[in-house]
C-alpha cells in the first residue's frame, strides 16, 4: 500500500509541483481542503484520519503582502491549527515537514548562512515564519516535526508579482523597459522542482526537531539575471528602478550554506538557473 501523504498548500506554486514529484515517488498524496485559518474545520477534516506523512506548505510567502495581521494569522496560528489536529490523530506521522523560510536570517554578518546562524528577521513575512517555529517547540514532543528553511526558488507557475517571474513575462513580452527595485540585491534563485526533491528526501532521511537549509550556495543580482534573460531570448529592455520598490531594509545577500542538508540527504543535482529560465520562457503556464 501506497505511504499516505498530507499536503497543505497543494494548489499553491509549490504544493503544485510537489504533488506531482510526490506521486511519481508512490506517494498517495491527500490536499488538505480546509482554510486553516478555521480550526474547527481542519479538526474536522482530518478528525478519524491517519496519514504516513505530513507535508506543511500553506503560507502567505510574499514579504510585500498588505495584510500584515494575515501573515500572522495564516503562518503562526494556521500552522497551529494544523498541527493540533494532526495531534489529536489516532496515530502520529511518521514526519512532517514544515516549510519556514530563509528570510528568517534577515542580513546575516556572515555569508554563506549556515542553520547555526542568529535569526534577525526585517520584515513581518519573515517575523511570522520565525514566530512559527517557535511555536513548533510546543509540539516537538509528540510530532516528529522538522523545519525547512527553503532559500529564493523560482519556476513555472511562479506568481508575477515576484521578481523572477515578472523579468520573464517581460522578456517574453518583448517589452520595453520594466521598473525594479534594489538591481544589485544577491539572491539564490534555485528551482522549485530541486526545492521539491529536497522536501521528499528529508521525508526518508530528515532527523526530528532539526532544522535544514534548502540551498545551493549560489547566489545572482537581479542585473545578472536581466543579463542572462537578455542572452535567453535576443531582447533588450531598460531597466528603470522605481524608489517605491526599493525596501526599507532590504536584505543585501541572503545565501545558504549548504553542508548539512547534504550531510542528511546527500547531494541533489541543482538545475542551473539558466536552464530554469529557459523552462519559464518556454512553458507561460503550469
């Protein structure tokens, strides 16, 4: 019989993708379908259930939403909800993965950012993630809970309002100009399909109560990205940067030390950026 698998977030860019790897894997994968916001409807929905697996996605992610009282309410108290529900099952998982974030570390004073790192978050997107994984140590006990602090990614499907997304339906458009923030901010912009492969290994081989960096190491200026799409595609756009896009206290470098999670699972093949590019521009939608 198939290992059952509960995904939050399974309509989401990532929960999209992750689905898909985790059925290739032989995974029997459930979405879950409540708004987790609701406790009583997530106790309800999986009230009797039992699943091999839990994989916790679900999340407002964009650090530039709002509605900041949403951030807390969906990442803080909706992970809370689901895990009091998972808790009260007949029998526990055998893992759960929760998704947190690399924003967590805000501007490290050291680059690469190992998971030993102080976290210093700069923005209410990131507050709440690490609010969220303080929580978690109240259910550390009794739920095999590991934390995953997935770095920028990006991919097909990728919402617009995100900057790699954005430059490719601009190239793609052949548009003209386009306005961006802070050009020189460093970024990794791994591809979601690696991220995915990341999750389904720290399913097998993730250790309880650790936390992981999902990362490669490599990092990219926005400058070199419009240059790499420039190469992509032939197209030519001026880049016009608006103050209004420019965050107060942006990160400058957010880039990840890699070491332990090969440690744990070993080495995963990273997509190089270009060749996620080339699968943007080739492929408008998921």
């Amino acid at each position: 019989m198939a290992p059952t698998l509960l995904l939050t977030g399974a309509d989401g860019f990532t929960g999209q993708h992750f689905a898909r790897a985790a059925s290739r894997r032989g995974y029997s994968v459930t979405p879950l379908e409540s708004d987790l916001t609701d406790a009583q409807s997530v106790m309800r929905e999986l009230s009797g259930e039992a699943f091999t697996y839990v994989v916790h996605l679900a999340a407002i992610s964009a650090v530039t939403h709002a509605d900041e009282l949403a951030l807390y309410r969906v990442n803080l108290l909706g992970t809370r909800n689901l895990l009091q529900a998972v808790a009260a099952q007949h029998r526990a998982p055998l893992k759960i993965i929760v998704a947190s974030s690399a924003n967590i570390y805000g501007n490290a004073a050291v680059s690469p950012i190992d998971e030993q790192a102080e976290p210093a978050p700069v923005n209410h997107y990131a507050m709440s993630k690490l609010a969220m994984e303080y929580m978690l140590e109240r259910y550390q006990p009794s739920l095999p809970l590991v934390i995953a602090r997935p770095f920028n990614y990006t991919g097909v499907g990728h919402d617009d309002r995100f900057v790699i997304p954005k430059l490719v339906d601009h190239f793609r458009r052949r548009k003209a100009w386009v306005e961006l923030g802070n050009t020189s901010v460093e970024r990794e912009f791994n591809d979601v399909r690696t991220v995915c492969e990341a999750y389904l290994e720290l399913l097998a081989h993730g250790v309880s109560r650790e936390v992981y960096n999902i990362c490669s190491g490599i990092t990219h200026s926005l400058s070199d990205v419009v240059t790499t799409l420039s190469d992509l595609t032939g197209h030519r756009l001026e880049v016009r940067v608006n103050p209004a896009y420019v965050r107060e206290n942006d990160v400058q470098r957010l880039c990840g030390d890699p070491r332990k999670l090969r440690a744990c699972i070993g080495n995963i093949a990273h997509i190089p950026f270009a060749d996620t590019l080339r699968w943007m521009l080739d492929c408008p939608a998921s």
